[in-house]
C-alpha cells in the first residue's frame, strides 16, 4: 500500500523529527507549513523529500484540498486553546471532508485519560479535542509516551543537577514513562503507516523511579509529599497568576506536568508493536547539563 502521509506542525521540533523517521519509511509526505515558518526548517525538509504546502490552517478551502489523497494526517502542533482545538479542529474537518481514513492528533504526552480534569490545563485542551475526535468520520489513534526524556537533562524538580537532589511525590518506587523525541517520532511514523492502529497507543523507551535515579546519579531524595497537595498549591497557584493562562509553559503549568508524572503510571507498554525500533536508554539522558 503507498502510503501518504499529512503532517501539520512539521517545522517544529518534533515534527522535522517525525517528517524524517516518515521519509526513511519510505513514505510520502506533504507538510503544511505558514507563510512565516522558519526558512532553515522548511529547507530541511524540502531537503529530505518532503512535498511543502504552504497555507494557512485557517484556509477553509486550500486545507481540504492539501489533505485530498492522504492515508493518515498526522498533527504535531504545539500550543494552547487557539492550536490544540481550533487549529485542530480544522484541520479535523478537513481530512474528514477529503475523506482521509485516519487521524493522529498531537497529544504526545502522559496518558491524559487516566488523569482528571482539572489537573493540568494543557492535557485539558487535547481531551476537549478528544472529544470531537471521537465523533469524526475517520479513524484516530493517540500516542502516549509520557514525558519527554529530554527533560531529565534539564534541572526539573524529579532531577535536579544543580542542587543534586531527586524530588518525588507519594512513593520513591513509583516508575514514570520517558521516552526521547527520536524514540516518539519513529513510533508515530510507524503508527501513522499502520491501518490497524487501535485508538491508544502507550510507549516508553524506559520507566525510571526516584529510587532509580537516585542509584544511578548518587544524588539525595527529596519527599516532596502528597499528589493531593501538589495538586491544591497548583490550582492557588494558576488562580493568582491569570496571565499564565497566555503561556504555554507557565511557572504553575510546568508543575502540573511534574503532577501528571507521578499520577499515571503504565503496566502495559506498545513497545513491541512495531519490530525494529531501538529504544533509548535512562543513561543517556540522566548527565548533568553542560554549563
């Protein structure tokens, strides 16, 4: 089967990295892109093979008709409520109207169906997305892969390199899903080929607990106490700070993701899904940043 893919959001950072892992696969992609994306990024992938569309998201006739012969379309955009739905959404009623089989929306992220509402307003967004999704004409799958490993080479509360402490809530033991952009965007290029897709999908190139990182760096834990409190101060927090609701990575944002990690854990990985991919390993991401 030739296999077209639709990737919106492809100038980001994960992406170009989804757009890459597409390529290798030997599939065919269109990206739409602005008329103001960065220029380095959209040469990167005309560079790769990738077929540019430039076009508005807002453009109720250009965007069905970008969509028109695609199998999947598969959305990497980052941003609050005027991207995760709007933009969304549109491109939603899009593919639905191009009659596109299936749908990959950008909810990379901790499993957001095990959490409740309220707890973290970025995953609120993908599940009113969600919503919608569900009741469109056309076959959606979600990729979980928890946090992005990344993080752990950034001084975050769970690893933090400058005072050398591991900060945990409830249980040390409890393990928390990482899994590197690369490791996401080649299980996305395989989802996307893949017309049997189930509507969830859950990865992880490793789980790591406190307890681990704590062996593996020598660092002190830190008991940071109760999920219930961190969930309280977040709330007070985003109650006396309105403008952060502007940010997509505000101060009180930033800790309800440190929540979600500590809130939904995943006994069942996809891993194995798709023979193949290599994984990525704790050690890799678990060095101090360079100064």
């Amino acid at each position: 089967m030739d296999h077209q893919i639709l990737l919106a959001g492809a100038t980001g950072d994960l992406g170009g990295r989804i757009a890459k892992a597409l390529i290798s696969k030997g599939a065919k992609v269109k990206a739409i892109v602005r008329a103001n994306s960065k220029k380095e990024a959209v040469e990167i992938l005309k560079t790769s093979g990738v077929e540019i569309i430039e076009l508005d998201i807002n453009n109720q006739f250009g965007l069905p008709e970008a969509c028109k012969g695609a199998t999947c379309v598969v959305s990497a955009m980052a941003g609050l409520r005027e991207v995760i739905v709007d933009s969304q959404l549109k491109l939603l009623a899009a593919a639905v109207e191009a009659g596109v089989p299936r749908f990959i929306p950008s909810d990379y992220s901790t499993d957001f169906t095990a959490l409740p509402d309220g707890s973290n307003r970025n995953f609120d967004l993908r599940k009113e997305f969600a919503v919608e999704l569900n009741k469109a004409m056309i076959t959606p799958t979600s990729i979980f892969n928890g946090a992005f490993a990344e993080l752990l080479s950034y001084n975050i509360p769970f690893l933090d390199h400058k005072n050398k402490t591991i900060a945990y809530w409830e249980k040390s033991d409890w393990k928390v899903d990482f899994t590197s952009r690369n490791d996401t965007a080649a299980f996305t290029a395989a989802a996307a080929l893949d017309v049997t897709a189930p509507r969830y999908l859950r990865i992880a190139s490793f789980q790591a607990s406190a307890n681990d990182l704590a062996a593996a760096t020598g660092y002190e834990l830190k008991d940071m106490g109760k999920l219930a409190e961190l969930n309280a101060r977040n709330q007070r927090e985003r109650t006396a700070d309105p403008d952060g609701e502007h940010e997509l990575y505000a101060k009180w944002q930033q800790s309800m993701y440190m929540h979600s990690m500590f809130s939904a854990h995943n006994e069942l990985l996809d891993n194995d899904r798709y023979p193949g991919l290599v994984w990525s390993e704790l050690q890799t991401f678990i060095k101090a940043p360079q100064r």
